[in-house]
C-alpha cells in the first residue's frame, strides 16, 4: 500500500458541483490523483486543512466524537480500486482487540482521517495505474496551488465574517499558537471591524 497526502482541493473540471480531491504519494507530489468528491465533503476536508472550526458540529466531527466515546479508533483509510472513475475505500478502526472493515465513501473515509491523522492508503497496483503519466509539478501548481489558494482564502473569509467576535478571538489565539500569522492578521482585521 502507497501511503498519500492531501494535495488540496479543487474545483472540479468534468461535473459541475463537483470538487476533486488531489492526493499524491506522500514526498513525491510530482504524481497526483484527482478523487472527484461533493461538496459537503469537500467543505468538511476544507474546514480541517485550513483549521477553522464550524460553528456547529458537522457530520464528519459527531462521527469521530462518537468513535471517542465508544473507544473506537481509526487506523487508517484504505483506497483498494476503482470502478468508472468512482473510488472504492474500507475505513478499518480498531475497537477493543477487534478490528473492524467499514465499505466507506473515499470521501467520508479521508473526512474522517484527517480529523484523526489517521494514514490514507491506495493499493500499489491502483496507484501504479493513476500515475501513469506523471502531471508535471508546474501543471500541478496551476491547477491545484492557484486555485485551491483562491477557494481556500474566499471561503475562509466569508465563514470568518459570519462568526462572533469571541468565536474570532479563540481562532485568534490558535493561529498564534500555530505561528499562523497571516491568518492571525485576518482574524485581527476582522475582529477590529466587528468590535
């Protein structure tokens, strides 16, 4: 098994509506796949990637608190093969002594790792077929870096600007703690124009 990294997200080029997640294999970001994935998903892999916290708990967040209280753990996200474009995924927890394999979306499977720095894996030979023809790192840039900043920094702005003053003050002082400064200055933008 390959093990991947979030290369970030993207607008989605084939379906409208649509975002394609894009993973490489972890230190060789030269080779990417694109995993065309929802909306609701891509918002919920977006809020952990940029650390901002919903103002309610969405799906992904109630799963991993009910995996906490029940001593389930998530090992990791297995991305075994694909049929027509559509990825298939077992997420494999560990509960107790048992271990159990859940069919997953790859979506929900990868929401849910990276909330629990849980490993996402790909089968070698469905890895070895998605890269066979590498994307060159400046095509990738173009594609993924340009605009995944874009949609990152719009959408960051507009959920900022919808929170409360001490909503923003608590994402203040965990930017800061997280040497986050530019986004440190964004929330010290918008809490001077609130307050």
């Amino acid at each position: 098994m390959v093990t991947l990294d979030i290369a970030g997200i993207s607008l989605g080029e084939v379906q409208t509506g649509a975002y394609s997640l894009v993973v490489h294999r972890k230190g060789e970001p030269s080779r990417t796949i694109p995993i065309i994935i929802g909306t609701s998903e891509a918002q919920s892999i977006e809020y952990v990637l940029e650390e901002l916290i919903p103002p309610r708990p969405l799906t992904h967040d109630l799963f991993v608190t009910f995996m906490k209280e029940v001593g389930a753990v998530l090992t990791q996200v297995e991305i075994s093969h694909q049929v027509d474009g559509v990825f298939y995924s077992q997420a494999v927890f560990a509960v107790g002594k048992k271990t159990v394999r859940l069919d997953a979306r790859t979506s929900d499977a990868v929401a849910l790792a990276v909330r629990t720095k849980a490993p996402i894996l790909m089968d070698d030979a469905l890895f070895a077929e998605m890269t066979a023809q590498p994307v060159p790192r400046e095509e990738m840039d173009l594609h993924v870096t340009r605009e995944h900043r874009a949609l990152r920094s719009k959408k960051t702005a507009e959920h900022l600007e919808q929170l409360p003053v001490e909503q923003l003050q608590e994402q203040l002082q965990h930017a800061i703690a997280k040497e986050n400064y530019e986004r440190a200055a964004l929330l010290t933008k918008l809490i001077k124009k609130k307050s």
